[in-house]
C-alpha cells in the first residue's frame, strides 16, 4: 500500500521524535488495515472503511494522540474515553511508548467493531452501531 502523499506532508512537518512516533503508528495502521484508506481530515491523518472513520492520530501541545473513533466499544483495556460519542485514545509522548501488541489488538477491533460516523448528519446527530 502506498501512503498518501498529503499524510507524508503531515510527517514532514513534524519534530523528529513525533515524526517517529507517527510513522511507526502509520505502518501498523496500514499493516493491520490494509483494506482502509488514509488520508487528511479535519488536519490529521485519518484511516477510513467504507467511508466510515475508523483511526487516526494527531499532534497535542505535549503529546500524539492515537484515537479509535469506536474505541469505547472495544474489549482490550488500554484506551481512555474521548468525548460525547464512542471514541477512545491514547497518548503518546515517545516512540518506545507504543505497545504495538495491545495496538494490533485495537486495530482488529477497529475492523469488528464500528459505530456509523459517517451518516452521523442523517441520523440526526446520532452514532449507530454497524451491524458487521
């Protein structure tokens, strides 16, 4: 699979040990996804499926923040909570922070288990779960 350039640009851009950081959480995003399509949204590297966003990290003031938007729902402990939906994250503040075993376990999670973001508007401001 081939990265999308504007998420090599997000990379680019970074400080040397959050680019670190990102480009390790990359290869095993697409790794375990190969399925999902990468790309910027909303300013940050996002990996959809089927339209529907499923990972993605961003830069913070003093971290990366890795966020499953279904993350809530998943059986593998490790994420904390995010907002008023079904999201979860974690931070991370060094590439020798990131447990690639529980992270290969989130991302199959990320594949069985979706909340519909993408028809969010239709439904009237709600998240329904898929039914995979």
């Amino acid at each position: 699979m081939t990265r999308a350039t504007e998420i090599e640009q997000y990379h680019q851009a970074l400080a040397p040990s959050d680019r670190e950081i990102c480009e390790l959480l990359a290869d095993e995003i697409e790794r375990a996804l190969p399925e999902a399509t990468g790309k910027i949204w909303h300013a940050h590297p996002v990996w959809f499926i089927d339209g529907n966003p499923i990972v993605g990290y961003s830069r913070l003031k003093d971290a990366v923040r890795l966020l499953f938007w279904s993350g809530q729902s998943f059986r593998n402990d490790g994420l904390t909570p995010e907002g008023t939906f079904q999201a979860a994250e974690v931070r991370y503040v060094d590439a020798s922070d990131v447990d690639t075993e529980a992270l290969a376990l989130w991302l199959q999670e990320s594949r069985d288990i979706q909340w519909d973001y993408e028809h969010i508007r239709t439904n009237r401001g709600l998240v329904k779960r898929t039914p995979f």
